[in-house]
C-alpha cells in the first residue's frame, strides 16, 4: 500500500465553499486536488494500492481530515471541479469518529498527530523534504507513507511531531517542485521499483 499524507495549512474546513474558487476561497484546495489526481490516475484506469489523506487546517473549524482509499474509490473523475464536490460534500458531514461520506472517501475531525499515531507499526515512513538524501540512493518497500505538505513547508511544530516517528528523509531531485509533482514522481519511482 502506498499512502500519501498532505497537509493543507489553509484549506477551508467547512463545505460553504464555491467550486469555482478552488484557489482562493476554498484555501488552496486546488492543490490537494491535484494531488488526488496525481496519486491516483493512470491512463485509463485508478491505483488500487494507493490511499490519501488530506489534513486541512484552515478556517473555521479545527483540523478535519479526508481519507480517500483507491480500491474503494467511485465517481473520482480527473477534474478539480468535480473532486472539489467530492471533498465538500465529505465536508458536510459532522464526523467526530471516521465516516464514510461517498464510496472510498471518509470524513473525520483528526488532526496530524491524531493521523500519525493512527500509522500501522512497520509502516515506513517518508517525509519529503528538499534537504533530504536522495531518493533513489533510498530503499524503499512496498508498503510506504509519504508524508508532505501542500504550497507552504511543514510548521516547525509539525516537522518535530513527524520526526518523532523517525520517518527517512528524502528529496526528490534538485529543485523544488509542487505537491501534486512530488506525488507523481514518487509513484514512478515506486513502479519502477515494485511493478
């Protein structure tokens, strides 16, 4: 299984959000929408070994967390506006506990610490960072979590809560690229790897 955990500072909490304005007044959704799209398309067809989970720390609520598992997955279509509708209508929901709010994507009031403690035993764990050692020098298995961040770096408190787990460190190549970039050049490295 490979997981993808993001961190989104600024994504709205709430669904009063418009679709048409991923970038603005939904707090970057858009960028995690993309990569769901990045974690989960392939040509013609959907990963099944693949789950997100997408940590939004924006406005107004506390933390609230969606959960999307690739072979439960149902109406994910390749468009941000109709994902945006997905993750709104997940956010309609009042889940404390996980919930299930369409097929394959779950709702819940965790937080990042309440996500990382939730990680199985042995799972590695990856956080992704530009001063990291290379990620092609690095063994990595099949069952993997990557853990990164949308637009904005990992807060210091952030970054000590994930090191605590001892997850790898590792970059991705030379310059910085986007969240979305990040998760599609794990996954080519992982197929290579393990096709």
């Amino acid at each position: 299984m490979r997981r993808f955990i993001v961190i989104g500072h600024k994504a709205v909490t709430a669904a009063d959000f418009k679709l048409d304005d991923l970038a603005g007044g939904a707090g970057r959704l858009d960028v995690l929408l993309r990569c769901i799209n990045s974690a989960f398309f392939l040509s013609h067809d959907l990963r099944k070994d693949v789950e997100v989970v997408l940590i939004l720390q924006g406005p107004p609520s506390p933390a609230r967390t969606i959960r999307l598992v690739g072979k439960e997955l149902r109406y994910l279509n390749p468009d941000e506006r109709s994902t945006g509708a997905l993750i709104r209508n997940a956010l309609m929901r009042d889940a404390r506990s996980e919930e299930r709010s369409t097929p394959g994507i779950y709702v819940s009031a965790r937080n990042f610490q309440d996500v990382l403690g939730l990680m199985e035993e042995g799972t590695e764990m990856v956080y992704l960072k530009e001063s990291g050692e290379d990620i092609r020098t690095a063994e990595l298995p099949e069952d993997v979590t990557f853990v990164l961040s949308d637009h904005m770096d990992l807060t210091l408190d952030e970054e000590s809560l994930l090191l605590q787990y001892r997850p790898q460190v590792l970059r991705l190549g030379p310059v910085s690229y986007h969240a979305d970039h990040c998760i599609t050049i794990v996954n080519n490295e992982l197929d290579r790897r393990h096709p």
